[in-house]
C-alpha cells in the first residue's frame, strides 16, 4: 500500500472516501456514504495516514472477534452433542 492511498471507510462499507482541506493547514479524509470524518492533520499525506490507521486497528478486532466466536460456536456444539 502507498501511503498515499486512502482505505475505504472502516465504519461502513462505502469506498467513497475523499481527502478534503477543511482550513488552512487542516485536511481531514471523509466517507460519502456515512459522513465519517477522520482525524485533521496539518497535510493531506497526514490525515491519509491517520485515516488509514483505525482501519487496520478494526479489521484485526474483527478478526480477533471472529475466531473467538468460531471456538465458542464449536464449543457450543460439543457441548449440545
């Protein structure tokens, strides 16, 4: 991944994501489709990198989450069996 490149929205699925100047010196990237906005950071290689940060951080609790709710839907089974 460049770091350049903005992730989609890690709050909806959406890739409508742009990367705006909101004030001198303030650039935030924004979702389309939910209005999500991320961080301000002084540029917008900055705010791309700000953005792109919680993505990462969700999709591993995701994953996280999903492998511990498949060991309990296993566990689940055994136990009814």
């Amino acid at each position: 991944m460049n770091d350049d490149q903005v992730l989609r929205c890690p709050f909806c699925p959406a890739k409508s994501v742009r990367v705006i100047e909101i004030d001198v010196d303030g650039w935030v990237v924004t979702c389309g489709a939910c209005g999500s906005i991320g961080p301000t950071a002084r540029d917008a290689q900055e705010a791309i990198r700000r953005w792109n940060v919680p993505l990462n951080l969700v999709a591993q609790h995701a994953l996280t989450t999903s492998a511990v709710e498949v060991k309990r839907g296993v566990s689940t089974a055994h136990e009814i069996q």
